[in-house]
C-alpha cells in the first residue's frame, strides 16, 4: 500500500461546480499535512495546510480526518484557473524532512 | 521575485557522463531540498540541507551527491548518470521551523541515453 494515496483523475467539472479530492495515508504517526498545486510542467506550489480542525482559504477548504487517517479538498465555485493537479502531502512524523508526497489528482475544468 | 533558481532547465546526457545541477535561493531560507518528479509517482527527496554546512539522505540518494555550497546555493551532481535518473529535478527551500518547502524551482528535465 502506498503511504499517499489519491485518485489521479482526471475530475472534469463544469466552472461554477463544487469538486472535492480525497487522499488517504497510511502512517498513522503523521502530524503535518498540506495541499499543493501544480500545473502541467511546472513547479508545485503550496495551497495550504491542513489542520485537525479543518480549514478555509477563500474557495479552498481543507478538512483531516485522523481516525479514518484521510484528508479532503473541496473547491467551489470552480475557476478555469483551477485545472490542475492537486498533491497531497503528509509528513511521516519523524522529522523535517520526512515528507511524502502523493501522485496528485488532475482537475480539469471546463467552460 | 527570483525566489529559487536552478540550472540547467533542460539537459541531455549520456550515459557515465557527469554533470552538477545548481540551485540558488534569495529568500534567507535556511533549508534546502532535491527532489525528482517521475510520472505516476510523488516528488521524491532526494537530499536535504537543513542549513548551510549540513546536508542529510532523503528518500533516493542512491547515484547523488550534494553541496551545500552557502546559505544561497544547494548543488546536485550526478557523478555517471544512468537511464534510471531520467527524470524532472526540483529544487527547493523553505524557512525555519517550517516543516514543508515553501518554494520550488521551475525544475530541470533531465535525460539520459
């Protein structure tokens, strides 16, 4: 089993339309989780971290849950700016540098 | 708005040939990151710097080495590549007492024949 897993998509939703990832890691011991993004052939670029309580940024908002160890994005009102592909990233609870990275899912929003 | 800088952006090399990836940030940041990029899979670390004159293995060392050069600069240097390190390169950094990095590099696409 891969320590991050996500749905590699493509999701294809219509501007306006809400559209939520979800991601699943194994490592019970993680304690920090992000979301970034990246576009075709380019860098990733972090969104935002996720935190126990949940979280919002704008249209943006992160939620974890610990029990069932997954993490959620939901998106609304969805941009064409938005087509990209979502990485889910959980650090292994071990240090610094210990962060998993998963494959990302690909949104694809259409006119 | 430099932000992380690397060099090359494209490289074609053969087989046992040499080469040092460069990487420079202007950001005061004191911790810096290797990572490679292979489709279907993660960003994978491949060293780590948490601050000048230390660096650490990450997940992928193997056929790598590093150089934390100053506070600026993190190289990667391919001592013989192989067809196996075909791959995007990415660096990146991040400030102190933040776990995750904060910025990337625009990555440097690799091959090896």
């Amino acid at each position: 089993r891969k320590e991050v897993e996500q749905d590699p998509g493509p999701f294809n939703v219509p501007e306006g339309a809400t559209v939520a990832f979800n991601c699943t890691y194994s490592n019970s011991a993680s304690q920090s989780f992000f979301w970034y993004r990246q576009d075709c052939r380019k860098e990733p670029k972090l969104l935002m971290s996720v935190y126990s309580s949940g979280n919002e940024d704008g249209r943006f908002t992160a939620q974890l849950n610990r029990a069932s160890q997954y993490i959620s994005l939901l998106i609304r009102d969805s941009k064409l700016s938005d087509s990209a592909t979502y990485l889910c990233v959980v650090n292994k609870g071990t240090g610094r540098r210990a962060l998993t990275f998963g494959s990302g899912t690909r949104l694809q929003v259409q006119p | 708005n430099a932000g992380v800088t690397q060099t090359p952006k494209f490289q074609v090399l053969k087989t046992g040939q040499s080469m040092t990836l460069q990487c420079a940030q202007d950001m005061n940041h004191n911790s810096m990151y290797w990572y490679r990029q292979d489709p279907g899979m993660g960003l994978r670390l491949i060293y780590y710097s948490a601050s000048e004159g230390t660096t650490d293995k990450g997940e992928v060392p193997n056929g790598y080495n590093v150089s934390r050069l100053n506070k600026r600069e993190f190289s990667l240097r391919l001592e013989s590549a192989a067809p196996s390190q075909t791959s995007v390169y990415f660096c990146a950094s991040s400030s102190e007492g933040q776990v995750q990095p904060q910025h990337f590099g625009d990555g440097t696409r690799l091959s090896i024949l």
